[in-house]
C-alpha cells in the first residue's frame, strides 16, 4: 500500500484524513465506473456468447498507462528525501507547497531526529495499535468482501433478479456513497 503512505507524506495535516480516505474512493468508484461501462463493451448480437468489443477494452487500459506514466512526474516524499538530503526535501516540499517550505522542513526534520533517538520505546507504545490494525486487515481479506464485490453480479443472478447488472451498478453506486459518508464522518469525528 504505497499510495496511502504517499498521500500522508505529501499532504499537509488539514487535509490528510479526507485524501486517507481517497484511495478506497478511488477503489469504490472503479468498481463502478467498470460496472456501468461493461455493459457498453458487450457487443448485443453476441450478448450469450460473452463476445466484447476489444478496442474499447484496450482503450481503457491504455488510459490506466497513460495515468501510471504521470506517477514518475509526481514529486518524491519529502519526509523520505530527508532521510538523506535535507536540499532535495526542501525542493520536493517547495513543489508540493503554495506556502514557504522552510517551516515545514524544519518540522519534518526535528519530528525524524526525536522519532530516532526513541525508536525502541515508540516501538513499545504503538505494538498495540500496530496489531489491532494488522488484524483489522487480516480479517477484512479473510472475510471474502473483495470475491463478493467481483461476483456480485453472480450472486444477485442466482438470487433471481431480473436485472443482475443493474443492481450490481446500484450496489457499487450505494459503497461510493457511503465511503464519502465516511470520509466526510472519520474528518468530523477525528481519528
């Protein structure tokens, strides 16, 4: 999970909790953006027989290589730059920041010295939380939600309704909406 650790790297604190919250957006949104095109990318005359229309398909993902070629513009993480070039971290924030960097800077680099000097009794404070969050993960991936959002138009078919696609693109509307629910709740509420 490398973009959530980027975004809380680059972000400023005001705007962190909304831009954590972003990436399972993007995931509910995908699912779908893909839910509501995929019934355009079946060719109707051979609907049964699952034929799709490959040149739409291969634009799709084209336009994913053409977003993956803009990650390598993306500036690197300043708290990871100062690990090693206090310069380089300071022209990175300056490419991430409408305000004056230097501020910024100084607090990244005062927030590395003390989490060095205490990192064996840091280790001690955070092993709770760090195993209450390794089992939250474990238990969503071992709960089978990401085989249910896959099948979902299986599972609504074998339920009998009379339009399995349609009510798959109504469910994956309903998990954008609340994972804005959500991210607008975890901002209010704090963390």
């Amino acid at each position: 999970a490398v973009f959530p650790c980027y975004i809380g790297e680059i972000s400023t604190p005001s705007i962190r909790g909304a831009l954590g919250a972003s990436t399972q957006l993007s995931i509910s949104t995908g699912l779908f953006l893909v839910n509501l095109a995929g019934g355009s990318l079946f060719v109707e005359e051979y609907h049964n027989q699952g034929f799709c229309q490959w040149r739409h398909l291969a634009f799709s993902g084209a336009v994913v290589a053409a977003l993956l070629t803009c990650v390598s513009m993306a500036p690197e993480s300043p708290p990871w730059l100062a690990k090693s070039n206090r310069e380089e971290a300071l022209s990175a924030l300056r490419r991430l920041r409408t305000s004056p960097a230097e501020p910024e800077a100084d607090q990244i680099f005062s927030e590395m010295a003390e989490s060095q000097s205490g990192a064996s009794e840091s280790l001690c404070l955070y092993t709770k939380s760090l195993v209450v969050s390794i089992g939250f993960g474990a238990y969503q991936q071992f709960s089978g939600v990401n085989a249910v959002n896959m099948y979902t138009t299986s599972i609504i078919k074998s339920a009998r309704v009379a339009d399995p696609a349609a009510m798959t693109t109504v469910v994956m509307a309903f998990q954008v909406v609340v994972t804005l629910f959500m991210g607008v709740l975890v901002e209010k509420l704090g963390r």
